[in-house]
C-alpha cells in the first residue's frame, strides 16, 4: 500500500468560523421559497455571490433581497430536468462569476394522493425534477469543481418524507424521490471524496412556503401538529438556513455524506 496521501485528500484551510466569505453558490430553485430563504442565509453569512437557477420567474420577494445585497444576487433561468439545460446555467455562472464553490440542489415540486389515484405523467414529473433533476445538477458542479481545481460543496434539499410518510398526506412518489436523493448523497460522497468534494443533504420538515400552503387549511391544524410533538407551528425558511450555511462552509471540511433533519415536528 502506498505511504503517499493523494492530493485531493489534503484538507482546504481548517476553519472553525462557519462563514462562506467570497464564495459563490448556486441554488435550484431559489426564486423562491426554502431557496431563497438559504440564499439570504448565504448572503448574510458573507457569500460573495448568489445565483438561483430556477424555471420560474423572479417575484418581489427575490427584488427585495437583490436590492439589500446589491450585486449579489442573480437569476438563470433553467430547468433542471434537462441536463443540457442545466449544464448551460453552470457555465454561464462559471463565466460571469469565474468560480462555483457550492451548489444546493434543491428545487422540488410535490403532489399528495393515494397511490393507486397517481397518473404516469403525475410519477415521472415528481421523479424528474426532485431525484433525476437534482443527479444532473450535482454531476454538472461536480464537473464544474473539477475543472476549475475547487474543493466544492454539494448540499441536497432531500426531506423528513425520505425517513417516513406524513401520516395524514403522504405522497408514495414524493418520500421514494426524497429518500433516492439521501442514497445519492451517500455514493456521491463516495465517489467524489478523490476530487474533495463535500456531498450532503438536509431534511426540512413543514417548512412555510407555497408547497405547503394546504397545511393551515386544514381543520385544527395546530392542533394536528401538536398531536406530532415539538413545535406546533411550520418552520419559516430562514431557520433552515443555519443547517445549509454550515455544510457549504470550511468549517465543514470533515463533513461529508450526512443529512441534518431540520423539522420541529417531531412525529412528522
Ligand atoms: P416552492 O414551491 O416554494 O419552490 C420550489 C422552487 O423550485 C420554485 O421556485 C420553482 O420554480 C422551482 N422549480 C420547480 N421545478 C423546477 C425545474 N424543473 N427546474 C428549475 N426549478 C424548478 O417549494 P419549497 O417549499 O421552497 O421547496 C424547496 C425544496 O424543499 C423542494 O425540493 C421541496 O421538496 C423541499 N421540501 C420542502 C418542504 C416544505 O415544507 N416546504 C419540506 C421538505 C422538503
């Protein structure tokens, strides 16, 4: 067995402050949302630039946090289902901002019904974007990392539905995207580790955001929650920030491979 480490192996400067000072990241689906709440989160903890690459359209949420960080803040549009899409994006943000440190695939879509009542197109949508959408965008940074010599870090949204279903809604094509993107964690961490690359996820649980606006119209919704223990309340997206801001920084240069579950709820 060879004494010789290979150099991919040396660890960046070791950094016990968790900040992302000039780094550039890059978020699906960040226009809004847990995206932009982590892409606030980023900024506020010293990101040199934010680009949500995202399908949709920017709204005033996304306007307002482009003007309290001037310059920092921009949107591609792509879609992450297709590969050459979104490999498009990656080389355009690596050309304007001349470096990729960190890349947070996280853009999703859901859809709650018995199992037998799915469509076909209904399946292959969810799949598409949450698990086959996030593959490409993780192999389009990781090319981007490799080429550009940097040690980047790979943050997946999976979600608490990839450790069990929600009881009241579950969604059989949701929790088996979520819980496909926690195994692609495990081998991407593993495959990658030669070139120094970090792959990690984190687990919301009900997070407040447009995909779960059928919470509160539930009857005693709080009360529902409350029956789970923890919180009886939705997270509001900064509070998952902490958690992605951690996994992009060099404070976690040892860290790869893990998921944080970030959910109040403790039964859900
Ligand atoms: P959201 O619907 O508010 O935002 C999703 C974003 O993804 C949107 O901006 C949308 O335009 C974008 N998007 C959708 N399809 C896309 C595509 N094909 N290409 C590029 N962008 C696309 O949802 P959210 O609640 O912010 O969810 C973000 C992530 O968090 C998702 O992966 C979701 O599954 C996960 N999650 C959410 C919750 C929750 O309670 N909200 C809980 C656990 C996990």
């Amino acid at each position: 067995m060879s004494s010789s480490i290979p150099s991919q192996s040396t660890p960046v400067e070791p950094q016990t402050k968790i900040a992302l000072e000039s780094k550039v990241i890059a978020i699906t689906g960040a226009n809004r949302g847990i995206g932009l709440g982590v892409a606030e989160c980023c900024l506020i903890n010293g990101a040199a630039k934010i680009y949500s690459i995202d399908i949709g359209e920017t709204g005033d949420e996304f306007q307002a946090l482009s003007t309290r960080f001037p310059n920092q803040v921009f949107a591609v549009q792509a879609d992450v289902t297709q590969e050459t899409s979104i490999s498009a994006a990656v080389d355009k943000i690596v050309e304007e901002a001349g470096a990729l440190h960190g890349m947070v695939m996280n853009a999703g879509r859901t859809n709650h019904k018995a199992a037998l009542d799915f469509t076909t197109e209904e399946i292959e949508a969810l799949f598409s974007v949450n698990l086959f959408g996030a593959f490409y965008t993780a192999r389009c940074a990781a090319r981007a990392f490799i080429k550009l010599g940097i040690k980047g870090a790979i943050v997946f949204t999976a979600s608490m539905a990839s450790y069990r279903p929600n009881k009241r809604v579950p969604s059989t094509p949701y929790g088996a995207s979520k819980a496909g993107i926690r195994n692609m964690t495990h081998t991407l961490a593993m495959e990658w580790a030669q070139y120094g690359i970090r792959v990690n996820s984190v687990s919301p649980g009900l997070v407040n955001t447009a995909m779960t606006y059928w919470v509160p119209q539930q009857p005693d919704w709080e009360q529902q929650l409350k029956y789970y223990g923890g919180f009886p309340r939705l997270a509001e997206v900064q509070e998952l920030g902490g958690a992605y801001v951690y996994l992009l920084s060099d404070a976690a240069s040892y860290t790869t491979s893990i998921d944080i579950p970030v959910n109040g709820v403790i039964g859900i």
